[in-house]
C-alpha cells in the first residue's frame, strides 16, 4: 500500500449513537434480551425499552465510526460514509466523528426516520446486549458514496451490520468495485454472528470476489465457513480474500496473510468494564498499521492495545488520544 | 423531620445535560476558560465551543438534578422542578431524572430555547471547567412551581446556580414560604463562588429569612460573609440559617447544627477521574440521611462515599446504585 492516498482508511457502516446503562442480569430477562447479542428493534420498541431503561449516558458508537474515530485518534487519516437525520442526536454523532480527526460529509436526512440509536445494556459481567434501531441510518444507499473519496483512500472498511439492508448491501459492491478499479484495498468485518447466519451467501460471494481483508471474530468465522474447525476456515479464507484477521477475544486474535499466520497476544487490563468496541478498535489499531505499513506483528499489537483501552471504561470510542499508544 | 412526607427532598434547579470531554490544559487557554470555573456563556458561544471540543460523552446533570438524582439511587423518594426543552437532549434529561426513580412532570418548553447544556472540559489533574448555555433552563419561573408537591416534601432544596436568573429568585423566595407554611424544611446550595459575589446580598436575605439548611463549599462560604476565617464565617451562619454542611474537598466536610460541630472525614478514592458532581452527589447523601432521620455522622459518611463514588469516573450521576453503600 505504498501509492499516496488522501485518506489511509474510508469506513461505510451504521451512524449510530450508543445510550449505553448498567443493568442487572434480571433486566435482560424481562426484556427478552439475548445477552451479548445485537438486535434490530424498530421505533415503538426502541421507546418502550428506553423508558424502561436506567439512568443512561450518550455517546457515539456504530462499530465502523467507532474503528474510524479510532484511526483518526492514532493520528491516522480517516473519513466516513454513513447516515443520521437532522436532529440532536445526528449532531452529535456529526460532531464526535469530526472532533476525532475524520472527515464526515454526508448530509443529514431530512423529513425521515430519526438518528439511529443502539441501547446498550452492560451487565456486570461487562458484557453488552445491544438493542438497535436503524433509523436514518437504514436510509443509506450506494447514491450516499462519494466515489472521488472512495479512490482516495488506502482502505475501504466496510461494517457487516449494513448487509441487513438491500440498498446498503448493493452500495457496498458498488464501493468495492470503485476501489479495486482504482489499485485500492477493500476490507469488511463480519459484524455479528447473527448478521452471518442471515446473509451467509451475499457475505461469501461479496468476500470472493471483491474484498482483500476480512475481519471476524473467531465465531462469526466459524460459522461463515458452517464449520467446528478454526484450521478449516483459515484454510477457506486464505482462498477466499486471502488475508484475515480473526479476534479470540481473551486470547488475543491471529493475523493470516496468504501462508503466514501470526499470533497477537492480548493486552492486559486491569479492570474490564465494559467490553463494547473492542473489536472496533482493535480494527483501527490494525488498519491503521496496515496503512503505514508497519510488520503484522505491529498492527496486531496496536490492535491490541486500543482494544484494551476501550474495555477499561464505558463507551466505544477511545478516551486518551491512541497516538499516546504508538 | 418527624411528618409522614410523600418524597424526602425536592429538588429545583437548573435542567441540564451535560457535555463532557477529557482536554489538555492548554485547550483551556485557548478558550480562555478559567480552570475549575463555571461560565455561562451564550447560544452563539456554546456552538463555537462545541465545534472546538474533542469527541465526548453526553449525560444528564445539572447541580440540583444530580443531588435528587442520587436520592433516587440511595432508594430515597425524590422530585424535581426544572425546565426542559421539548427536543433530544430534553427527553434524555427527563429519562434518566424519572429512571433514576425521581418524579418529574415540568412541561417541557415549546418554541423557545433549546435545552441547556453544559460543556464540561476534564483536564489531566481531574478538574473540571464548566460553560453553560441555560436555554430553556432560564424560562423556570414561579409559574412551574408545583405548590402541592412542595407542601408533600420533607425538605425543599434549591441550587444557587438559579441566582443568576431574577423569575428563578423569585421562584426561590415563593417555594420558600409554601415550604416553611407546610411546616417543612428548605435548603439551597451556594453552587459557585462567581455566583456568590454576583448576588451577595441576595443569598444572605434568602438565607436570615428563609432558610433552614445551608450547603456551600468553604471558599463559597466565607466569600458570602466577606471573612477569611472558616470559624468566623461559622459563627455568623449559626444566627443565619442555624444548619450549615461545608464541604472541604479531600479534608472531607463540617456539619454544623447550633452549637454542634461535626467533623466528617472524606472517604478514600483508588483514582480521581472526574471530580464533577462531587459536591452534588455528597448533598444526596446527606439530604437522604437527613430525611431518614439518621445520625449527622452517618448523614455526612454517606455523602463522603456518594462523593466517592461520583469523582471515580466521568460524570455527575452514580454509576452504581448508591442504595448498596447503605
């Protein structure tokens, strides 16, 4: 990745702003919340679960601007496409994503459904439950793509959560075709193991044919491939996009370029408080590396060390610059 | 405070949500922000600033609101009057005041200001640096006082802060009169030493004629009565208000009931993060032990470790249930 580029890494995913709350492992039961998953919820859920919902704070989350804040915190060059609406929360989200260094030009939408909101709820496991209502963010469509930004961009990095939407689904062939056209990298994250088993074919074929980095953790992998062996689906991917990265949680996550395997170990936490973003993070850590070419071994640790940085507290975006980290 | 009450304190103060963000010290210099400070600043300023601010975290505040907010928490019925706009960052101050088991029911404003905010700068050393735009804060008059829920607490509490507004002060001298007609008690909060100075003479006629329990920090105290000595500045609010609670920072807090003089030690902190909401979170305690009927001591030891709690991370509410400390 050595041609210059106006932006090390371009992400297209969901605008979302976290309302994340401490609840008791009771709260998941009585709201039908499966824990650790994500679920789509529409706006009458959306309203119920809030008033039910704790004492809670704001922030902005979406897992592909989480990965981009992070980049724009390493010191990196990054922007975003994806949609809010023209409301407070849209604002907000507008405003984190631009304080954190990136570029963010997509207009709000206007007389539509509200700024996508993701209740989420920490249990003192420091697990989180997602609750997501899509909003303006489902509005989004392959017309929002600013292809001049696309071409400028090491990296398109692309939010698996998106694939739950046909017109986002077609935006993203459409940005990884502009990418590939134009000598560029395209990359996706797998997202969540529920969003895999709903789109398993349109994940595959899209990763055969236009993608050279995929992003999972190792459950998502397994089950993209429909098989019990991590081996097994290291040997499919190798073939599919020929370069992975696979996230063990605890255990640290694995690097595969072609032949080449390399072992991240985690980095240590003193507490973990809440686990949302870690993988987001650990994403910018290693794309970030990725874009200045630094060894597999350096990007996965930097990967490692946002990822632990973003457990140690609340929210899904860093709290000290990552450039700190470097 | 022996009468059967329906809530142990109402609280009135400004309706506020907070904007927070960890800054280096030099970014207050270039705001020009006085460190440790609250400013209000206007709707113009406020979007500058923000446009300034790193990425941040929103979530509900205001001095009074945190106060009834933790005795929600400590499991105390509480209440709140305070004005909100009808927009988002209304319905999240509403949200987290009612899910923190406060009553609020003020009509939010429609076609006036929006929702105050306040833009909370966190420097390295944990201090905070406040600027407020009151918004609809400042439209609270006597006019939304609920005259019956007044009558039905224990202790009406009021923030300082509102001094700066003349129909809030006016609302203030009126809460008092029903309240003390009731036969229950009133308390207010010095909230910020620039406050004092602006309205000097108006607090202490407040405070000789209307005033039961007197909160304030030491510096605030002694501005009030012009002395540099803490015992001299005693001996005058002994004929004042008659009940004093000073709080001390780390060299913990006074409370003084006529000629008793309790000393409280501060509870101990692994890390200051945050020290926002400290004194708000600390007049929980005692207020909640006050209406409980509980020993000073225990009144002022419950305030030390809601102070604790509160300055061990971001943000001016508890994250825990403070009902656990009991």
């Amino acid at each position: 990745m050595s041609n210059t580029a106006k932006y090390d890494v371009l992400g297209i995913g969901n605008a979302i702003v976290d309302i994340i709350a401490t609840v008791p492992n009771d709260f998941l039961f009585e709201q039908d919340i499966v824990k650790g998953s994500m679920t789509l919820i529409d706006q009458d859920r959306a309203q119920a679960l809030y008033s039910s919902f704790p004492p809670a704070t704001e922030t902005s989350g979406g897992s592909a601007a989480n990965t981009i804040a992070g980049i724009g915190s390493f010191g990196g060059k990054a922007a975003f496409i994806g949609k809010v609406a023209d409301d407070g929360l849209g604002e907000i989200f507008a405003h984190d994503l631009r304080a954190s260094g990136a570029a963010y030009e997509v207009a709000p939408l206007v007389d539509g459904p509200q700024t996508a909101r993701c209740l989420i709820a920490v249990t003192p496991d420091a697990q989180r439950s997602m609750s997501t209502f899509l909003g303006a963010s489902a509005e989004f469509c392959a017309s929002d793509l600013d292809p001049e930004m696309i071409r400028a961009s090491h990296i398109t990095y692309m939010e698996g959560y998106l694939f739950d939407l046909d017109p986002a689904k077609k935006a993203f062939v459409e940005a990884s075709e502009i990418a590939r056209a134009a000598g560029r990298k395209t990359a996706i994250t797998l997202s969540d193991l529920f969003c895999v088993d709903r789109h398993r074919a349109s994940f595959l074929h899209l990763i055969r044919n236009s993608i050279d980095i995929l992003f999972a953790n190792e459950i998502e992998l397994l089950s993209l491939y429909q098989t019990m062996s991590l081996d097994d689906a290291l040997a499919q991917v190798r073939n599919d996009s020929g370069f992975a990265v696979v996230t063990l949680g605890e255990k640290g996550s694995l690097i595969m370029d072609g032949e080449t395997l390399v072992e991240i170990p985690a980095a240590s936490v003193e507490r973990v408080v809440d686990t949302t973003g870690a993988g987001d993070l650990y994403a910018s850590g290693l794309l970030y590396g990725l874009a200045a070419g630094l060894s597999l071994e350096r990007c996965g640790e930097l990967g490692s060390l946002a990822a632990a940085e973003v457990i140690s507290h609340y929210g899904a975006r860093s709290e000290i610059s990552l450039a700190s980290l470097l």
